[in-house]
C-alpha cells in the first residue's frame, strides 16, 4: 500500500496525468491518530480550467482533501502538489494558487468589519484594504 514514485499514470486507463495539473493528489493517504483511514489511496489530477466537484457523503474525505491541498493536514502517505508545488513543504507558495471558502466562516464575533479586513490584509500582503473596504461599502 506504497504510494507511486512516479506521478504519471496509464492514459489507457482513462486517468489523467499529474503533470501539469494545477491540483494534484498521487497514492494518497491520510489518518488521524489512530482512528479509521480519512483518504485511502486517493489519486487525482485537476487540469487548468476545469471545474470539479468533490462530491460524497460526510466523512467521505472531501475536507481533508481540500485541506492537504492547503498545508493544513500532512498526508500520511503519497504526495499531493498544487501547480507542482509540495504544499506541506511550501505553503506559502502553495497558496498564492488558492483560493479556498470554507464550508463554517472563520469570523471573529468580537473583530468589526473593518478589523477582518485589516487582519486578512496582515495575513496576505498586497491585499488593498481600500479596494476591499469599498467594495464592503458599496455591498452595504
């Protein structure tokens, strides 16, 4: 149960190759602690301009997909890269090629509107406050 050493797969097969993929997963595993497998040899690539869908029941392993992508969880075996990047590795580069909308809004009750903004503007730079406050402004 090893995951691949290369990330090219069978065409013939009718999957996609990794290379060149903007969202990739090869041979992936995952497992909290102890507990039953979340991903289970999981192998996907998203090519530039598509859309997909990660569709399943809860506990499907949708989330924590989504979350290797982001850095968030290590896999605890294979290899996931976002446009060729190791996300575990490289974050921050990792995430300069995401955008991510979490199903729960992170929002702090006690920040203002204003506040998010500024904090989203410390987290990323070369976020323009002005421009997001406006846009908030005219949103009303």
């Amino acid at each position: 149960m090893s995951a691949p050493s290369a990330a090219r797969t069978d065409r013939r097969r009718g999957v996609t190759e990794s290379e060149g993929a903007v969202l990739s997963a090869t041979g992936l595993w995952k497992r909290y602690r102890r507990g039953p497998w979340a991903l289970a040899d999981v192998s996907i690539a998203i090519q530039p301009g598509r859309i997909v869908a990660l569709v399943g029941p809860n506990g499907a392993g949708k989330s924590t997909l989504i979350r290797t992508w982001l850095g968030f969880e290590r896999p605890t075996r294979g290899d996931v890269r976002v446009a060729g990047v190791d996300p575990w590795r490289r974050r921050k580069d990792a995430l300069r090629e995401l955008g991510y909308i979490p199903q729960q809004p992170a929002l702090y009750d006690e920040l203002s509107v204003e506040e998010h903004v500024d904090l989203a503007a410390y987290l990323r730079r070369g976020l323009d406050r002005r421009a997001a406050l406006a846009r908030i402004d005219d949103l009303g």
